[in-house]
C-alpha cells in the first residue's frame, strides 16, 4: 500500500486549541468526557446513509502527536503558558472509542462513534474525526443510490477532476468503491488502497491523430484485451460507430477477441445507444459493451433505463465525487456525558429552541433489532450503555417523539452496533480490507426493506429511545425549563 500519510495533528479548528489550554488552566485536563459523533439528516433527503471514514481516523489516532514545529507556532501566539506546551509534547491518546464498522447503513440520530477520553483529547480529535466521517460518510451514501439506480450495471467513479482537492479525490474513490461502485479513474486510489482503477482514452486521443479511424487503430494495437473507444468526439452514428466496427473487424476479430466497448459522453444518450446497440449487432459485435458517461446521477441514470436506453455501464463523475445534490453529511460531535472525581457518569444534553439540534444524553448503546425471519433490521434502539437487551422475550419500542406509537417485536436478534475500536489509547480493531468493508455495506444495504431504500419519500425508519434513556432525556429537559 503505497503511504499518503503525513503529521495532521495541526489540522484542528483554533477553538480546540484554546479550549485545550483552558482545561488545563481549570486542572480540567484529566476530567473524562463523552462525545457522541452523529447527524441529523439524510443526505438527499434519502431514507438512510452509510458510514465511511473510519480506517483515516485510527490512523490519526495512533499517530497524534506535536511536532517542534508545532510547538514553535504555538508559543509564538503569545496565549498559551509554557507548561501547557510542554504538556502537549508528550501528548498522545489514551482514551476510549467506539465506532460503527465501515459500510454500515446508519440513521440520524443515532452515535457513529462514541469518544470516551480526557476533556482536552477528546476536544482536540473532534475536526479531524468530523472532516473524515462527513466526507467519507456522504460519498459512500452517493455511492450506494447511484449503484442502486444503476440495477446491476457497473459503475466507475470518474470525478477525480472535479473533486475539491487531491485528498476529496483520493478518499471520495475509496468511499465510493465502499457504496458499491466497480471502480475508478482515480489510479492513487488503486495504489492506496486498491479501488480498481480504470480508464481508456479521453478525446485529446482522437484528435491528436489525423483522423478518428487511426486513433481507434492504434489504440486497438496497443490495448487489444482492454478496448473502449470514445466515439462521439465527432459524430457518434456517422463516423465514431462505424470506425470502431472496422477497426473491430480489422485488429480484434483476427485474433479472436470480442470483449470490447464503446463510450459515449455527449448528446441524447437514450436515443444514441439504441442505435449504436443496433448498429454493433448487425455488424456482428452483439458483445461489445456500451458505457455512457456525462454529468450522469442517480436520477438521470434511472430515467435513462426507464427509456430503455441500452447501456452496460455507468462513468460518474462531478456528481458523485461532490454529491452535489447534497454536499454537506452535517456530522456533528457533541458532549453527551462527563465523569465526577468517583467514575460516576453523569449525563449532559445541550437544548435549543430549534427541536431537532436538541441532544440525546449518557454513554450509549446502539442496537439494531433484526427479524430472525426476514433478515431485514425492523428499528435501531438507543440505550443507556449499562442496558442489555434481551432478545427472547417480546420487546415494546415506542417512537421517541411521538410515544403512543409503540410496536411489539418478537422472534428477532438484538445486534450491538458499536465496536470497541481504541481502549486506554491502544487500537484493539482489526482493520478490515476494502473487500471486506464493501461485501459488509452490500450485506448492510440487503437487511434493509426496500421501502427504506427509496429515492423519493422512503419509508421512515425508526431510531428508538430505551424507557430509562428516554426518562433520562426529557427529565433532563424539563429539569432545565425550570431553572
């Protein structure tokens, strides 16, 4: 695996830094606290997400550390004492996290990552775990619409130039393959962590010979196990189809190769590749492959098959890479509990005029509860971290905000969601490969009815609140509301 790395530890947003030095000031720097990592909204106004990100923020995690240079910055600020300083040389992380594994459908509302550590660790990871979980989160949950709308046809991620930034592009590919698609244009992908990386000819190729017919030659000459030809730099039925058939029949058919493609980019892509569909076949290619590509998303993609449109494969690129229907995860990470000098846990809500921003307090669980007879997950239930469910009896949940609504499960398993990744500043997570963590999102996507799946007005999956944590909760509330 080739080593992208480098010290981000900087990478930080100033208030980490100042709030840092405060608790150490306040002999707060050992106080343990609880942040919650979670989000409020499904992106694409969609019925669920995908987390991603996980394997960037271990490694930041096992290499947090304050170089000279670092330090050197900091005293330079003027607002932050020596002993502060000299307590950040040696800083390192040594607390708690419990994370998802990477390619699980999660919901808002519900911890993708609980951070149990000391106040000035715990602050101090919060940008970085946010960037890597937003991001990575938001194109696999892209990802997974697209492959789904796509109904089996193979998808490459080809956005690598219109992504914000070499790292947008890079990890964007890697959370795509984890949403399902089949590879990439993104050959630093491949490198690091071995998205497949694809690709053929751009139309510079084309134009750089004296006609269209030698360019197809040659390329067929150098690559003739791998052969998509890009057929609409001129005219796509008038001259790109039929130079591709002859130089079909001239270079590959001598030599017995069928496995071929063409590529269209431009024009009425329904319209163009019926016709090219017609004109392969008659010419004795019914095998060469057909890909479409052109500022394509999940909608355009499930129009063009809904027209019929005769396409093998799917390049994706600007809308995907930024998800620019909807380009913010929103990921927040929020204080949900803090210990006393006894190891008590004492939980904390943060409350807001603006219902939704409202938090769920205390150290959780996360269960999702599947019926043993469907394999399809029913709701997730959140509880306080010293419950367990006990999945041979019926179990009543009950929607939080709207609590008559209650239903009875029975003949289901109770799956704890959160694994331990980090314990006492050690990793004790094995880090899955890129396979696994993508054969894991597909299984992670099948246990969800397809009503969930939706592109528009999917069905509402219940994240549910335990008795005690809902007690918990809106005692909380209503304790501040008479202060």
């Amino acid at each position: 695996m080739k080593d992208i790395s480098r010290n981000l530890t900087m990478l930080v947003d100033y208030y980490e830094l100042t709030m840092g030095n405060g608790y150490f000031r306040k002999n707060m720097k050992d106080k343990i606290a609880y942040f919650d990592v979670f989000y409020r909204k499904n992106p694409d106004d969609g019925g669920y997400a995908i987390a991603a990100g996980l394997e960037q923020v271990i490694e930041y995690v096992n290499d947090l550390h304050f170089d000279k240079e670092d330090i050197d910055y900091l005293r330079r600020r003027g607002c932050f004492q020596e002993d502060f300083l000299e307590y950040l040389r040696g800083f390192h992380f040594t607390g708690d996290i419990w994370a998802v594994p990477e390619g699980t459908v999660v919901f808002p509302g519900e911890p993708l990552m609980t951070v149990r550590a000391p106040a000035i660790e715990a602050q101090f990871i919060e940008t970085y775990l946010l960037m890597m979980l937003n991001h990575q989160s938001l194109i696999a949950t892209k990802a997974a619409r697209i492959t789904r709308a796509a109904k089996g046809r193979a998808i490459s991620e080809f956005g690598s130039r219109r992504a914000q930034g070499a790292d947008a592009a890079i990890l964007g590919a890697r959370a795509a393959y984890i949403g399902g698609v089949s590879g990439t244009a993104c050959a630093i992908a491949d490198t690091a962590f071995g998205v497949p990386a694809t690709g053929t000819m751009a139309h510079s190729w084309v134009q750089m010979f004296d006609s269209e017919y030698e360019a197809f030659k040659a390329y067929c000459q150098i690559y003739p196990n791998d052969v998509t030809l890009l057929v609409d730099t001129y005219n796509v039925l008038e001259s790109g189809i039929p130079n591709a058939i002859r130089v079909f029949k001239e270079v590959l058919e001598p030599q017995g190769i069928t496995k071929c493609a063409v590529r269209i980019d431009s024009g009425d892509i329904a319209y163009l590749s019926g016709k090219i569909r017609k004109m392969l076949d008659e010419a004795g290619f019914p095998d060469c492959k057909i890909v479409a590509s052109n500022s394509l998303d999940e909608y355009i993609i499930r129009g063009l098959i809904h027209q019929g449109a005769q396409i093998d494969a799917f390049g994706v690129g600007e809308r995907l890479i930024t998800a620019k229907s909807a380009p913010v995860f929103g990921g927040v990470y929020k204080l949900c509990a803090v210990e006393d000098a006894q190891g008590n846990i004492i939980p904390k809500i943060k409350l807001s005029e603006n219902v939704g921003k409202i938090t769920t307090p205390h150290f959780k669980k996360v269960y999702r509860l599947i019926g043993k007879d469907t394999g399809k997950a029913e709701a997730d239930l959140l509880c306080v971290y010293d419950e367990t469910i006990d999945d041979t009896k019926p179990l009543e949940i009950f929607d939080p905000e709207n609590t008559w609504k209650t239903k009875i499960l029975e003949n289901f398993k109770a799956v704890e969601l959160l694994v331990p990744i980090f314990k006492d500043g050690n990793q004790v997570y094995e880090l899955p490969n890129i396979e696994q963590i993508r054969a894991h999102c597909k299984a992670s996507l099948e246990s969800m009815w397809d009503e969930i799946k939706r592109f528009e007005n999917p069905h509402n999956y219940y994240v549910d609140l335990s008795q005690k944590l809902w007690d918990i909760k809106y005692g909380m509330i209503k304790a501040q509301r008479h202060k």
